[in-house]
C-alpha cells in the first residue's frame, strides 16, 4: 500500500494549487529526479557497475571524446541500455495530462527539460529538450543528425554495440546529440525556456539540483518577471527565490497537484 502523504506535504500541494489556479501561463523545467522514480538512476546517484570509478564530468566532454572516442561511446551505449526499458512514470504522465488539459483551456504551459531520456514524449507531451536526446547522434565533423532507435526489437544489439559509427555522409564519427560540459545550449531551444521562464507566472522547479547553468538561472528569470517559483523535490535545494516547496518525489506530488487544481 502506498502510505499518504504528509500533512505538512498535503498543506504545501494546496499552497501551490491555489497559486496555480489563476495562473494563465506557467512553465516546467524538470531535471533527472522527475525520472528516479522510473528507475533511471540521477546525475548525482554515484555511476554502478563498470562505470563505478568514471566521474560523469570525466566521460561527458568534448575533450573526453576526443582523447578517447571509444571510452565516451561505450559509455553512452552503456546508458541507452539502462534506459531502454524505461516507462514513464506518474510525474511523466501528470504532466502531460496538464499541458493537454492547458491547451484546452488556452493557458500557455511550456515544458522544458535538462533530462536527455525520452520518458515525456513516451508519456505524450511536447517538451523542449535543453541538454539535448539520448537516442540522437550527431557527426562530431559535418553535424549531420542521426537518430539511432530505442526499440530493443529493432536490432538493438546493432544499436548498442561499442563499435565506434562512422558519418555516411563525411565518414567523420557520430557522437550521442547531447550538449557536454564547456558546450553551449542549442540556441532555438534555450530562446523558447528563456522567453517562457520570462513570460510565466508560475514557474516549476521539478526534480533538479539547480546546480547547472544556464538551466538553474531559468527560474531566476521568471522571478525577476514576477513569476512565482515552485520546487518540488524530496530533498529541497537551498534556493531562496522560492516561493512554494513540495518535498516529496515528483511521482507522488504531480498527480495529486493536479487533482487539487481541479477540484478548486
Ligand atoms: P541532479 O542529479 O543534479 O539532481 C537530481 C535532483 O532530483 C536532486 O535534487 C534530487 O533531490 C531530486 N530527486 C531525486 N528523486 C526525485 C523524485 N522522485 N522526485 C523529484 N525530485 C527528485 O540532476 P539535474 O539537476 O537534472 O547535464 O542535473 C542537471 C544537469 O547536470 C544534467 O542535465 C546533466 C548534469 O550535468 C548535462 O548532461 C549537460
């Protein structure tokens, strides 16, 4: 049985739905914890397995790749296949239930992430992808994009070998389509967050550390507009621009959020 939720958890789920119900623009940035509870481990958990002495900040750069290209492959290969199997969760869900429900009634509900999983698609929303896809590649040489498929049917052992995969194009190497440490944010999609984060009034804070820029400066821009800022994570951050927290799991907090919206 699923224990209920605190009292002090359940006061600060109407705290924020009444901020929420008049709200006619409100924008979502989730990071890893919105997908812990599919069981994609977070960017802070400690790396398992053969890739228990690797530090993330070690494998995910352009330096990284360049030295050793096969290391930062089998590494990201590595990756896929820990999600490959991975479900949208209730937080996944709750959120794309929201935007639909938002679209209907005209309110402006954009959803940005830092997460490079494909859980919010696989749950049916539309979301903005900061740090860039798992399960796209890209020629690190005439930067053509090259998807590579999720399906574990789909020839996944192909899909997931080590070998390096060279650029039909150039011949150059294809490398994962993720933005790495010291590289800049796809512009098209850092305009939209920043322009949402400005425009909102209520901004969301879902299951980040808030600890990597530019994407933690999201919520400071919204408040610098007058937004309201809601967190919601089971460790809280030591953010003061925030207005509302919610410290429980976001699998847990989103649904009842939104049952509580609508029942005001
Ligand atoms: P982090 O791993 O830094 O932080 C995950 C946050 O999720 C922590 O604050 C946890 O307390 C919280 N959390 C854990 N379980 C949760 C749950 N069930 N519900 C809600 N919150 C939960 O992940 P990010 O903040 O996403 O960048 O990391 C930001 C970026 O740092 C990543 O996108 C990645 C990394 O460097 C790149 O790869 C460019």
């Amino acid at each position: 049985m699923v224990a209920e939720l605190s009292a002090q958890i359940t006061a600060q789920i109407k705290q924020a739905a009444v901020m929420l119900k008049s709200a006619k623009s409100i924008c979502v940035l989730t990071g890893a914890g919105v997908s812990a509870e599919s069981g994609i481990p977070t960017f802070r958990d400690k790396q398992t397995g053969l890739w228990e002495k690797f530090r993330a900040e070690d494998l995910a750069s352009p330096d990284a790749f360049a030295r050793d290209p096969k290391l930062v492959w089998s590494w990201y290969q590595w990756r896929r296949q820990q999600v490959i199997d991975k479900k949208p969760n209730p937080a996944h869900l709750a959120l794309a239930q929201w935007q639909e429900l938002a679209a209907k009634s005209g309110l402006t509900f954009t959803l940005i992430t830092q997460n490079v999983d494909d859980l919010h698609e696989q749950a049916g929303s539309c979301v903005h992808h900061l740090h860039g896809r798992l399960w796209q590649n890209r020629c690190n040489n005439c930067q053509k994009i090259v998807k590579q498929s999720p399906n574990p049917s789909n020839n996944a052992a192909q899909a997931l070998s080590d070998e390096l995969v060279n650029c039909n194009d150039c011949g150059g190497l294809l490398r994962p389509d993720i933005v790495w440490f010291g590289e800049a944010l796809p512009e098209k999609e850092w305009q939209i967050a920043e322009n949402a984060a400005a425009d909102c009034d209520v901004f969301i804070n879902i299951g980040t550390s808030s600890l990597v820029y530019p994407a933690a400066g999201l919520a400071q821009i919204a408040r610098q507009h007058g937004a309201q800022v809601i967190e919601i994570n089971p460790h809280p951050t030591p953010n003061t621009i925030v207005n509302v927290t919610i410290a429980a799991p976001a699998g847990r907090a989103l649904p009842k959020l939104l049952k509580q919206i609508s029942a005001l």
